[in-house]
C-alpha cells in the first residue's frame, strides 16, 4: 500500500491529492491486511459495523461529498478513475469503518457529549464567524449545507467527531521515539553525497535516419494501443450559485441604507477595555478593600492579599457584550481609565474592576459600507431566486427538454462541452477548459447517456445540472491519423536506446580505471559536479533521479540513471559521502521527535481501532464497494 501512495505522489496530480487527502482524512487506519474481511450479503448494505449498517447508497454519496471537498481544494475535479488510482476510495472506506467502531466503542463504554459543549465548540469556531467577528447563523448554515449538512446533521457529526478524540487522545497519549530510532533517522537524513557527472543528450545519439514505411508501421501496430482514440462525450453544463446570480443583481442605495440604519450596531467596531476584577464573596469585604485601596493600597497588592495571580484577575481587552454580566460591564465600561470602581454586585460576584486600556469603538459612514451592503443584500436576493428557478429549470425538464434548452428558455447560460473524454481532455488532447472547477462531471456524465435525467449537484451554494448531449465510441486510430505521433515516439525510443548504450560502455571503462573527464571530452560534453546535497535536495539544474540513484551508490562508485528528460541519460561518480554528527538538542531532532510521536500515536491508534473493529464485528460487501466507487456497475 505505501509501495502504491509513494508511486501515486510521484506526480504533481498525485502530491497534491495526496497532500489534500491526509488534511481531509482524520486519521489513515491500515485495514487492508485481513484478506477474508470482505462477505458477501445484501447489495442495499455495504458495510456492518458491530450495530451500525451503512448502505451502498450512504457510501455513495459521502464518498462523492469527499472527492468533491478535495476538488474544491486544489481547484479540479477528480474523477472516479483518479480516485482509485490514488487509493481515495480505499481511504474512505477506511475511514467510515474507523468511525464507525470508534463510535460503537464510544456507546459502549458509555462516553457523551452535552449539548452545551457541542454548541460552544461550533460557536467558537472561526469560519462561522461574521463581520463582526461573532457567531453568524447565515453563515453557518450557508457553509454546512455547501458540503451536503443540514444543522441536525452537522451538530450529531460534531458531537461524534468529539467523542472520538477523547478515545483517540487517551489511546495516543505517552507515545516516545526511542533515541536509537531518532540518531539512526537523523544520520540517514542528514547524510550528505557529492558526486560528477555529465549529462547525455540527443547530441549524443548521432545521426538517426527516418524509420522506413515497413518499420514505421510494424512499430505502430506493436504499440497500437498507445495511440487509441478514447470515448468522448457532448455535454450541457448549467450552473446556478448564488455568487454567478448575485452579479445580475442590482441594489439601490435606498435599500442598502435601510439595512445600514437597521442593523448600524452590526458594522460598528465596539469600544474595548482592558478590565482586571477581584472577587468578593460578599459586599462587606469588597467594602473594606475599597477603603484600603482609597487609603493607598494598590489594587494590585489587594489582588495578593488574596493570593490572585495577575491571570487570575485578568479578564483580557474585551467589548461590552463579552462581559456577560450586564452589572459588571455596564460598571467596567463607565469607569475612567487607571481608576479602580466601588464595589459592584453582579449576578454571581460581588467585585472591584479597574480599566487599564481602552480602545474607542468607530462607527463607519454608510459610504464606506456601501459595496460590502449591497453585495450581502444581493446574496441574500440571489440565494431566493434560486429555488424559483430550480422549480423552472425541473419543469422545463419535466416536458422533455434537455438543460441546454431549459437554460436558453429561461433565459439562463449554459455551458457545451463539444467533445471530453474521462481524463477531462479534448479533441486535441489538451485539458477542456469551460468545465467548473471544485465538482467532478466528468465520472457522472460517463456512468450517464444521452437522453438519462440526472439529478443536480449541490455546488458552491448552489446547484449543477449536466446532461449528455452526444457519445463518440473509442476506436483504433488509423497509422495516417497519428503518424507524426507515432514518428516522434520511435524517434524518442531510439534516442534512449542509443544513450544507454553509450552509458553502459562508459560505466565499462570507468570501472576499469578511466577517467570521467576523459571520457566526457571524447563525447563532447562537460563534466558537472552537484555538492554536499541532502536525500530530500532540489538543486537548479540537477535532475531527481540522480539524487535518488546517488544515495544507492557507494563512494567512489559508478552509476547511471534517466536524466531530467526521457531521452537524456547521466553517467556519475560519487566523489564523497559525509555521514553527519548527531546533536540531540538541535530543532532538526525536536522537530523529528515531533513527527515520530505523531507516527507513534497513528500506530496505536491503528491498533486500537483495528481491536475495535474485530471485537465489534467487521463485514464489507465488496460488490457494493465497486459499485458505490464506480468500479462496477450496478447489477
């Protein structure tokens, strides 16, 4: 399995899915070595987890929920294709059957959450957060319904993902690399290599004639399938979110003053102070600090007296509405500066207060408000003009029309991709361009047809339609339609082969005492040197594969490797090796003990989940899994 991520993350589609991935995924959970997990039993239900049935329909749509949060992302849609490859559906379902026995191990041992707690962890999260930098409930509910929650759902998965931590946290806590562990990765890290080399281009392949027309073809129907003409498909796009609608929008400055003048509080910037509080039991003895204080005792030494910590008395630079006690903040915020109040009696205290620091609040103009006014008001207008229309666009289809005409009907663009195979490429092999970015169409549009109404897809608060306007078949391309194709291919092939060759017998000679600079003057190419890099180095000029191939050969040695392109070849010598001293107090070891805990506590938890799993009862239906992933389709 890492044998296929490190090959899968070779790429840059491959980093940054899986760079993305492991910011989704809470935790990697290896399943995959209980070969009889996978029984056979009702293709509605793909998984059972001790109590907890998940159906193949379920699956389906968190895993199409998943793969759409990674496309927004990195700006592209994957697809279905690309999601196997990468081993995302696999990681899913790993993840849901994790889940899944963590939250039946929760429920056994009895764990919960109050509400309470589910709702100040939600409130206190910083993308629920408005202009006013409080909670805004329209934006909560906004975000959650992008990525497919309602607000019941959201809370419940809220509350399970807490419960899972604390199990997680216990189970992980006290995880410790050994020092043998961190000096050995720390010299293999760190170990540095100098070699020379020269780099072998197509100057050095000599002179290749044009292959015959008898080669040429044999050539191409060896390798026919390399050149094989995928299946295209036409399709219809319409896209309908609340940011395209709000731009046909206009907003008068009446309606935008009146929402400024009705909610002025909103856009104002409150005043803040610096409060610092002493409790009192009660009003006698906050009384009698009182005097001390006017008799010339700080309020500082009160506090110690008291034995007060400044934390302890320290209620931060907060605005009035933070205070929460209406009797102490409406004290705290008529206090003059640096001077300490009479007793106040609050709702659960009785206190002193003294403001150190005050911040004035600022009540901006409606003219400096005005844009970001009439853009949440068209928003707002937007997202109400959208079920109007989605009623519109069904009806247009309910009578037969496909949605590039519902689209023109009603007045509304919609986007034709003429030609697109499942790779996302056009005709001329290039990436198709006009297609939105964040929500794969591609894998749905190929399990579709012409003709099959296919529900809309939630999308950047909005919703997507595509239909299937036309199918071109994949076919066998003719020698005549890719001969230049095919001629640049053999071409390149050739090359190759003549470069290694040419590598092979410098290797022969240099192993029998020649010398690289010799060698390279004979070709006609210069010798370059790359110093003291590290296993993990980029270096201007220096291509990968040499790095890599460098740290697997020995001092002194000899080698060869694919070059920066594939019809460049590199013949070097490694001309040092420096084997680096360990110092245990350095940032690299801290930071490398940091990532061994947290590889530690994956392990345990690994561990522990995978108990669960078997202690609760695991079974997975493999025809299901293909089908909800797209492997296979739905009998």
């Amino acid at each position: 399995m890492l044998r296929g991520m490190r090959k899968a993350s070779s790429n840059w589609l491959g980093k940054t899915i899986m760079s993305v991935m492991f910011g989704i995924l809470i935790v990697s959970f290896g399943i995959w070595g209980i070969a009889d997990i996978f029984k056979g039993f009702g293709q509605s239900s793909l998984a059972k987890i001790g109590n907890t049935e998940i159906t193949t329909e379920q699956f389906r749509n968190l895993y199409t929920d998943k793969l759409q949060q990674i496309g927004r992302q990195f700006g592209r849609p994957i697809t279905s294709e690309q999601a196997r490859q990468f081993g995302l559906d696999r990681q899913v379902l790993q993840q849901v059957i994790a889940e899944a026995a963590l939250d039946e191990g929760a429920r056994r041992m009895g764990l919960g959450q109050s509400d309470a707690e589910v709702v100040r962890a939600i409130s206190a999260d910083p993308n629920f957060k408005g202009l006013d930098g409080k909670f805004d409930p329209d934006r909560f509910n906004a975000l959650i319904r992008q990525f497919g929650y309602n607000e019941q759902r959201y809370i419940a998965e809220q509350r399970r993902v807490s419960l899972r931590r604390q199990l997680t946290g216990t189970v992980a806590s006290g995880a410790e690399p050994s020092k043998t562990q961190l000096e050995a990765l720390i010299r293999f890290q760190n170990e540095q290599r100098s070699v020379e080399y020269v780099n072998l281009t197509e100057a050095q392949a000599g002179t290749i004639d044009p292959p015959s027309p008898e080669a040429l073809a044999a050539y191409f129907e060896d390798r026919k399938a390399l050149f094989h003409a995928p299946e295209y498909r036409k399709l219809a796009v319409l896209m309908l979110t609340p940011d395209e609608l709000a731009k046909s929008i206009t907003v008068s400055d009446e309606d935008a003053k009146k929402v400024f003048e009705q909610q002025r509080e909103r856009y104002a910037t409150p005043e803040r102070r610096q409060v610092y509080q002493i409790a009192f039991p009660n009003m006698e003895e906050a009384k009698a600090a009182r005097e001390k204080i006017a008799a010339g005792t700080s309020f500082e030494d009160i506090a110690k007296e008291r034995k007060l910590t400044p934390s302890d008395i320290d209620l931060g630079t907060v605005t009035k509405a933070a205070m929460g006690d209406p009797a102490i903040a409406n004290a705290a915020f008529s206090l003059a500066p640096d001077t300490v109040s009479d007793p106040v009696k609050g709702a659960l205290v009785t206190a002193l207060l003294k403001v150190t620091k005050v911040e004035p609040g600022a009540n901006p103009s409606f003219e400096s408000l005005a844009d970001v006014i009439k853009r949440e008001i068209a928003m707002e207008r937007a997202r109400a003009q959208l079920q109007d229309l989605h009623n519109k666009i069904e009806d247009e289809r309910g009578g037969g029309a496909n949605i590039a005409e519902a689209a023109q009907k009603l007045g509304l663009k919609a986007i034709t991709i003429e030609a697109v195979d499942r790779s996302g490429r056009g005709l001329d092999g290039k990436p198709v361009t006009g297609l939105p970015q964040g929500v794969d169409v591609i894998s749905p549009a190929f399990a579709s047809n012409v003709g099959v109404e296919n529900d809309p897809v939630q999308f950047n608060g909005g919703e997507l339609w595509f239909d299937v306007l036309g199918v071109t078949p994949s076919r066998d391309r003719s020698l005549e339609e890719v001969k230049d194709q095919v001629e640049k291919r053999w071409h390149a092939e050739e090359v190759s082969k003549r470069l290694r060759a040419k590598a092979t017998e410098m290797i022969e000679k240099l192993n029998k005492g020649a010398k690289l600079d010799a060698e390279a003057a004979a070709l006609g190419v210069k010798v370059e040197t790359a110093a003291a890099f590290k296993r993990d180095a980029e270096i201007k000029g220096v291509p990968e594969r040499l790095i890599a191939a460098a740290f697997q050969t020995p001092k002194d040695g000899v080698g060869q490797t694919e070059g920066a392109n594939s019809s460049d070849w590199i013949v070097f010598r490694v001309t040092d090796v420096i084997t680096p001293t360990v110092d245990m107090a350095s940032d690299d070891v801290k930071k490398l003990k940091e990532t061994l805990q947290r590889a530690l506590s994956e392990e345990q938890i690994t561990q522990f989940v995978t108990h669960l799993e078997s202690e609760v009862g695991t079974t997975i239906n493999q025809n299901a899994f293909a089908v909800a992933t797209g492997a296979a389709s739905a009998q």
